[in-house]
C-alpha cells in the first residue's frame, strides 16, 4: 500500500519537470495550426533548441544565450518549412517529416562534439512559501525558469487568441485564406509569422530538455516529444489550457516510469518506457471524436477525418 | 479566390515551365547536390573529393552496387507501405515501426520452428513478417475508423512503441545465453537465412521488393480495384456514391502497406543480420517514406528514388569511414533533395 502511495506522489513531483520541454512545443504546434498549417517538423524544431542551447551555453557559459540560440535555431528550421508549404504549395506533411530527419541530420553533425557533456545549464529556482505547500507545491514550484513562464504562457496565449487583433486575424486564417484575405489580412505574412513563432517554441522546448531536465545532449534525445505534441494539439481540441493539461499528463506518464523503475517493478524496463506513448494514444482514442469538432476548417483539407 | 490568383501569379514567374517532369527532378537533384557540396565547403571538406568518394564506393566499385542493392530493398518495400495507403488518402508513417514488427515475428519463426528446410522455413518467415507489418498498421486503421484517431498521429508514435517492444525481446526472453550478454538473440540456422551472392551482401529477398512493386503497378493501372483506389483517395464521398466500399478499401491498402514494411523486416534479419538485435533500421521505415514522397507514390518512380536514397545512404558510410562525417549527416542530403523534389514538381503542376 505505502508502495502504491509512493508511486502516486512521485508521479505527480515528476509530473511537471518532463511536461514543460512538451509543452513549449504543444504551444507552438497549436499556434501554427490555428493559423491553418500543420507542422510535423516540430519534433525537429525540438532537435534544433536541444542541441544549439547545448552547444551555446557550453561555449558562452550563459544558459540565456542558449536559450535564445535554442528558439532561433528551431524557428530557422520551421521557416524551410515555411517557404515550402506556402510559397512552394507542397504537402505540409511529407515536408514537415523531412523537416525533422533534415534537423535530426543537422544536430547529429553539429552536436557530435558535445555528446557525453554535462553541463549546469538551467537549475531549479524554488518559490518561497509556494514550494511548502505539501505534495503539489515542490513539483510545481521548485523547477527552473522556464518552467514558470510555460504556466504563464498558456492563459496568455489563450488571452491573445481570443482578445488580441492579432490573435483574431491569425484564427481568421486559419478558418479561410481566402475570407481573411478579403477583410484586408495579408495571410501569408501571418502563416509565416505562426509558422516561425511555433518553431521558436518548439526550439525552446528543446533547449529546456537539454538544459534543464536532462542537463546533457545526445543524438534524437527528443524522442518523438514534438510528434506527441502534434498529438497533444488534437487532444487538447486547439486551446492552450487544455494542451497544459495534455503535456501534464504525458510528463505524468514519463514520472510514472520512472517512479515504477525505481521501486523495481517486475516489468521490463522498455514495457514502461512505452508508457508515455501508449497514454497519448489512448487519451487520443477516447478524446478525438470530440477533438475534431473543434477543428480549424483550414486543417480539415490535411487532417480528414474519418470516412 | 483572388489571393490563389495572386499566388499563382508570384509562383509562375519564377520558372521555366516548359522542361519535361524527368528533366526537372533531375535539376532538383542537381540542385540539392550543389547546397549539399557548399554545406560540405563551409564545413572544411572539399565536396568534389566527397562525392568522388562517394561514387567510387557506391557505383564505382562491384562491392559499392551489391550495397546499393541491399539497401534498396527495404526502402523499396516500405516505401511501398507508404505508397499504397496514400492511394486511397491515407498517410502511413509508421513503416518503421511495421518494419520492427515484422523482423520480430519472422524471427520468432525462425528461433521456434525447426522446419529443417529452406524451401519452407523463409517463406513462413516472410508470412509472419507481412502478418505481424500488417496487424500493427491495423491497430491505426482501427484507432482511425472507431475512434477518429488521425492515422498519421497514431502510426507516428507506433513506431517508438514498436522499437521498445522489439528491445523487450532482445533484452529479455530471447537474448542469446551465450552472446557475452549482448543483447542479440542467437544466430538463425542456415535454414533460415536468405542466400546472398558471393562476396557481397546482396540477397535473396530482392526478390521481394521486385515483385512487390511490378504487382503494385498492375494492380494499380490494370485492374478495377486500383482505379477504385484512386476514386476512394480522390473523393471518397463520391466513392461511396458510386457504391465502392470505402472502408475495405481503407483498410486492405493499410494491412497490404504495413505487411509489405513487415517483409522489410524479414528481409533484413533473414538476410543481412541473421539475428535480432536493437535498432536494427536506424530509420529504414522512415527513407521509405521519403522515397515514396519524391516518387509521387508511383510504384514504378519509386524504384528510381530508392535507388538515389541508397546511393546517398551507402554514400554517406564511406564518408563516415573515411573520416569527418557522421552517417546522420546524410539525412541533410536527403532532406534536401525531398525539399528540392517536392518544391520543383509542384511548379509543374501549376503550369497545366
């Protein structure tokens, strides 16, 4: 029983820290498709900030610098993505999949040098008072600094897309090109702007997994996190608060592993490491029904549903 | 209506539209080779000297060709597991994924049947292979009808589920008493190993790739199913209209893609591994994907970028062993000449 209850709690500390890296990139994607695009390139976006805040903050010494390095290397990623899908017209999925191999290539090149490094990088700033709070208050509030503007970010984004103009004409996009064009929007300019901010996020979540959860940088470190996003945005039916919920329950599953391998549960330890996967899809089974209703028209001509 | 006008208008000025859809993939190949070759400058290497490198150890060479040819043959085959769903508006990215499974089950055959004969041994091997290929792709098609699960998610995060299932194996139950702990499970018996050509790798599961595709392309182009395919890819309300049954023709296009990227496993432990071992695609399931995309997902195309992805693929290895560059580096040349692909044939479709 006192297992059980060991377990429960540790999933819940461990819950937060592997969430956030997810939800940066869960943000972005959802910014992106709301405009009316798709873009599987985030798990390469993620690549990109993993390995460039890596490598920037273990040559400046400054964890800001790779930060910043992060984003701009995930949003330069996502710009290729960009040119080819509005200026090309080619398919966003097949371009966005190549978008993350073509990123994977540039970070096991770029990063080769830097494996096996552990650096300080990003370390947790615990809130006073805050952090007593008993159970909840050391997972929530003892994580790094990117951790807390993740949990700012969700209401204001949801804020700006529903109360900014900004926000309103990237929705307007994203439900008719052609409408936001004829109310004077110039949407390409806007899908560009989604586009790239949505890899700038992605390219921050990845700079937070390599500089504050796991402190290291290996080659394909993000393992299929930017594609769970893509995941996440369906089940989180396009809203920002409801994606925190999402990318939650993904780092929830990540601590559940972790917490079963170290009480030595009598699993294989590649069963658990399913785990994270396996609850995506099912949360995706019993939420995409309703998910698609809530769908940007201008995804549906990508994203079709079921005939 | 009037920005699609203005777009067209900003696209077609750009282009010569006149050049014939060959000469034009060419120029995009020429063109990703060139970025590549200022990518490889910029980094201290002299492009020439690589690409000289590069095809004296692919096409230069009898050894360099035998490679080529063993690795077009997973990348034909998953590429055909991607080829064949998008016929009918499916995505499969998951022929990765498929692949693992298939290896795991034909070597599950070949540890635990003792056949005692070639003649039966591999082809229950490839039969287990396309059937463990197909039930996987299966779990998506059914997330997707019952569930409205969007395919290209769920085959997408198979694949890391089926990477970790086969780990479950290799590093367990049937791991290798005698390996020195590696995680291999024991090598086949000669029964259960497709021949190769002496003095090369190439191996007999060419076959399958071969009569994959040729019976793709028949089935396709001559037969009322594959215009049916088609119909259903296109517009499958108006499909269903006409009293085609959508839903079996979604899901026999899966089953068949995700067997076929099954075989791909088989192929591979039957006739390059001989033994399972962790990780043994390194992202095959995924230049079949590609190869299928620069191919327009014409069965016949796609022999031809099976074949540059394996001239790049085996390429970039001996780039890697003659120093400087790692293999993954390789993934940029591909990823380029997709991009260049892909963004020069749309062109095309413009000007008609």
């Amino acid at each position: 029983m006192s297992t059980i209850l060991l377990v429960m709690s540790g999933t819940l500390t461990g819950a937060v820290g592997p969430g956030i890296s997810v939800l940066y990139a869960t943000y972005g994607e959802l910014i992106i498709e709301r405009a009316g695009r798709i873009n599987l390139g985030t798990e390469g976006s993620m690549l990109m900030g993993a390995c460039f805040g890596f490598i920037i903050t273990v040559e400046t010494g400054s964890a800001s610098a790779g930060v910043l390095a992060g984003m701009v290397a995930g949003a330069g990623l996502s710009l290729v993505l960009a040119y080819l899908v509005i200026y090309r017209d080619t398919n966003q999925l097949a371009t966005g999949f190549a978008l993350t191999l073509f990123g994977a290539g540039i970070t096991a090149y770029a990063g080769r040098d830097y494996v096996d490094r552990t650096i300080g990088g990003l370390n947790p700033i615990a809130i006073p008072f805050l952090s007593k709070i008993p159970e909840v208050g050391q997972a929530l509030f003892q994580q790094d600094i990117l951790a807390y503007i993740a949990y700012a970010l969700g209401p204001v984004l949801w804020v700006g897309l529903h109360y900014t103009r900004i926000g309103l004409s990237l929705r307007a996009v994203g439900e008719s090109i052609d409408v936001a064009f004829a109310a004077g929007r110039n949407p390409q300019v806007i899908q560009i702007a989604a586009i790239a901010f949505g890899g700038a996020l992605a390219g921050l979540g990845g700079a937070q997994l390599s500089l504050g959860l796991t402190h290291t940088w290996s080659e394909g470190m993000t393992v299929g996190r930017g594609f769970v996003a893509v995941g996440l945005v369906i089940f989180g039916m396009w809203s920002p608060l409801r994606a925190m919920v999402g990318a939650f329950l993904f780092g929830g599953a990540i601590g559940l592993q972790l917490q079963l391998q170290t009480v030595g549960a009598p699993v294989s330890p590649f069963i658990l490491d399913m785990l994270p996967y396996l609850i995506i899809l099912f949360v995706m089974a019993i939420w995409s029904q309703a998910a698609a209703r809530a769908m940007p028209e201008g995804l549906k001509g990508v994203l079709r549903a079921t005939s | 209506m009037e920005y699609g006008r203005t777009l067209d208008r900003a696209q077609s000025i750009a282009i010569d539209l006149t050049a014939p859809p060959m000469v034009r993939s060419i120029l995009a190949i020429i063109f990703a080779f060139t970025v590549f070759g200022i990518f490889l400058a910029i980094i201290g290497r002299d492009p020439f000297d690589a690409y000289f490198k590069m095809y004296e150890g692919t096409l230069g060479s009898k050894v360099g060709i035998s490679e080529v040819g063993v690795r077009m043959i997973p990348f034909m085959l998953t590429g055909l597991a991607a080829s064949i769903p998008a016929r009918v508006g499916l995505i499969n990215v998951g022929g990765e994924g498929q692949l693992y499974i298939g290896a795991w089950a034909a070597t599950g055959v070949a540890l635990y049947f003792g056949f005692g004969n070639i003649w039966i041994m591999l082809p229950a091997m490839a039969i287990a292979g396309f059937i463990g290929g197909a039930l996987w792709a299966g779990i998506a098609i059914l997330l997707r009808n019952l569930r409205n699960v969007n395919e290209v998610i769920s085959t997408l995060l198979s694949n890391y589920v089926a990477i970790l299932f086969v780990n479950v194996f290799v590093f367990g139950a049937w791991k290798n008493p005698t390996g020195f702990g590696y995680p291999y499970t024991s090598d086949f018996a000669t029964e259960a190993i497709l021949p190769a050509i002496a003095g090369t790798r190439l191996h007999l599961g060419l076959i399958l790739p071969a009569v994959a595709v040729v019976a793709t392309f028949l089935f396709l182009s001559r037969t009322r199913w594959g215009a049916n395919m088609r119909a259903v890819g296109g517009n499958p309300d108006a499909a269903r209209r006409r009293g085609i049954p959508v839903l079996r023709y979604l899901v026999i296009a899966m089953l068949v893609g995700g067997g076929l990227a099954g075989l791909a496993g088989m192929s591979e432990v039957a006739g390059i591994q001989h033994h399972l071992r962790p990780g043994i695609s390194n992202s095959l399931g995924f230049m079949g994907f590609l190869a299928s995309w620069m191919a327009g997902h014409n069965p016949v195309t796609l022999i031809g970028t099976s074949f540059l992805i394996a001239v790049i693929v085996v390429g970039g290895d001996v780039l890697q062993f003659s120093g400087g560059l790692p293999s993954a580096a390789m993934l940029i040349l591909i990823g380029l000449v997709l991009f260049s692909i892909l963004g020069f044939r749309k062109l095309e479709r413009k000007a008609e």
